[in-house]
C-alpha cells in the first residue's frame, strides 16, 4: 500500500514540474504581456438586414412636428424668478444691530430708541454730504447720488456700475420699547447712454450698500458714545469737605475701590512718586522730592512735584464714608493729620488730577 502512494506522489510532483515549466514557458515567449486575441480586426461585415416579407419598409425621417407655441411663450412662470444678483450682505457684526431676514427690503434693527433716529438721519447726511428731498422724524429720502458726484462720501460700494445714479430712502417701519427697525429702499435708478439719462431696474444689492454706510455711521455713534461713557466713569469729581473723623479732606462719591484705583495715576500726574501702599489700612505713602533745579527742568525731564509742599514724605488716607462715599486725607510722615489751609492750597492740583484720568 504504500509503494503505491508513492507511485501517485511521484506522479503529481511530475505533472506539477511540467505545468510550471510550460508556464514558464508561456510568460517567457509572450514577454510576460497578456496573450491578446485580435482576430476581430479581421471580422468581415455581416449581410444586411432583411425586412420581412409581411413588412413595411422602415421610412428614415428626422422631423418632428413642433407643438403650438403660444401654448409654450403664454404659459405663466412658475415658482420664484432666479436672482442673479452677486450677493451684498449687512454688517451686522456691530453692536445692538440685528438683521430682518424676512423682510421684503433691507431692515436692519438697531439698539436705540425711535426719538433718536432724526438725530441720527441728520448725522448721516451730514458726514456724508449727502443731496437729500427730505428729512423727517421717521424717514430720509435722498436726492440723486452718484460716485462722480458730491454725495456718498466713499461710494456705492464695489458693485456700482459706473455713470450711474441713484435715489434712496430710509424709513422706519417698526419699534420696540428699547430697539427700532429702519429699511432701505432702493427706489430709482438711472444710467447715462449716449449722452441722456435712461431708467434702469432698480436693486436691493445696492440698497444694502446704502443701509450699510448708515449702519457703519450708527456703529461710530454707539462706539462714541461708549467712549464718553467710559471716559465719564473714570473721572472722579471731588470736593472740599470732612472725613469720619471731622478732618478737613478731599471727598468724592465714588466708592473706595474706584478711588484707590485711581490715586497712583493722580499721584504719577502731579511728580508725587510712590514709596509704598497698605490696601488694608488705606494708605498710599509717597514722596516730595527737593527742587531738580532750573537747568535741570530745561534739559532733562521735568521731576518737581506739581504741588506747593516742601520736600519730604506724606501719606494719602483713603477712607469709606458712612453715608456713602469716599474721603482722601492728607498726613505727615508720622500720621498727623495736615493743617486745614495746606490742605486747601493743594486741592486744586489733586481736583484737577482726579478729573483728567486718561484710559
């Protein structure tokens, strides 16, 4: 039994060598490319078609009747027309400005109260020098504006076609208790060919073009305002008065910490450097310098204290009133209180410094 196994393994490891030799062999006449057949380059053309004998010759036409065209040029377009308008958005990106998306005309709202909007129309047109039919309460309407023209300032924006003119208005069409909305109109348009002015349509592209130089003025105005606000914070108003204790001392109404936060600026002001400072107990400590002399001050940087003290160190007290407030008394080196008339010779200086902050 098993010579003849081994007859049969003999037998597939033979027919196995000659399968890969004759492989070998095959890769090696066809130099390893596929074997193609192209014999079809030698096909002939078959014999036509044959109609049948109970069959109609096939007639060859390539013309087609045209349904009735007013059937096609009457029919009414449906769904919205395409705009091929480039697109023009808002800038909305400001503060208290906020786009109406449904609207059928640019609307923006704006952070303010509608009693303002005239103030604001009045303001528009004149840092613009605008040419304008009318200014109301509630709507502005301009006159011809044009880029060649004395009217917009920088211009209709970069889809204004030249030799172009326009007429605008704003108008406000709803309020609410602390915002108001204001829409641009677009409301006729004219270009000059050959010499003569001819209509052409109007666009809410160039409408928003003109909305946004309105809202770029709203947006200076509000940044404006909150500067003054800001500025108004930081200036601390004072005057002469007393401090808990009945002490002759600078009060204000502003509250400790706007105080204390505020005094190293007035002291640097006034050439009052700073020695040191106890938050806790309120106390700023600083010096008086001796005179740097004449030549000095002309020819280098000026370091006289700015207020009539003679040399030597002081300290400011910052204290919490009772009913509200804040006092600022002045003492020697040791903690004795100023007397009343230098007290009140040197409150000029100090009022003026309080009131000056720069942010």
């Amino acid at each position: 039994m098993l010579k003849h196994n081994k007859k049969y393994l003999l037998l597939s490891i033979a027919l196995g060598s000659n399968l890969m030799l004759s492989g070998c062999s095959w890769f090696s006449a066809n130099d390893g490319r596929e074997d193609i057949d192209d014999s079809y380059l030698n096909s002939k053309q078959g014999k036509e078609l044959q109609i049948p004998a109970n069959a109609d010759e096939i007639i060859q036409n390539d013309n087609f009747q045209i349904p009735e065209g007013a059937v096609i040029v009457n029919r009414q377009a449906k769904g919205n027309l395409l705009n091929l308008e480039p697109p023009q958005l808002l800038l909305t990106s400001g503060d208290g400005v906020r786009e109406d998306t449904d609207a059928s005309y640019p609307t923006v709202w704006l952070r303010a109260q509608s009693s303002e909007l005239k103030s604001l129309l009045d303001g528009f047109v004149e840092a613009n020098n605008l040419n304008v039919e009318s200014v109301s309460n509630d709507a502005l309407v301009t006159d011809w504006l044009s880029d060649e023209e004395e009217g917009l300032g920088e211009g209709l924006g970069s889809y204004n076609i030249d030799d172009q003119r326009h007429k605008f208005s704003l108008n406000l069409i709803a309020e609410n208790a602390n915002e108001f909305a204001i829409q641009a109109i677009h409301l006729t348009s004219q270009q000059e060919i050959d010499g003569s002015w001819k209509d052409v349509s109007t666009s809410n592209r160039v409408a928003r073009q003109f909305l946004n130089q309105f809202i770029g003025y709203y947006d200076g105005v509000r940044n404006r305002q909150a500067r003054a606000r800001i500025l108004a914070e930081g200036i601390i108003e004072t005057r002469l008065g007393t401090n808990s204790r009945g002490s002759i001392a600078i009060v204000s109404d502003r509250d400790f910490q706007a105080i204390w936060q505020q005094t190293p600026a007035v002291l640097e002001s006034l050439n009052l450097p700073i020695i040191d400072r106890d938050q806790s107990q309120g106390l700023f400590f600083f010096k008086v310098a001796e005179n740097s002399g004449f030549w000095n001050s002309l020819f280098g940087k000026n370091t006289d204290s700015r207020v009539d003290m003679l040399p030597g160190n002081y300290r400011i007290l910052v204290e919490t009133l009772a009913n509200g407030g804040s006092s600022i008394s002045f003492q020697d080196e040791e903690g004795q209180k100023l007397s009343p008339n230098l007290v009140g010779k040197i409150y000029p200086e100090f009022k003026a410094a309080f009131r000056k902050k720069e942010l």
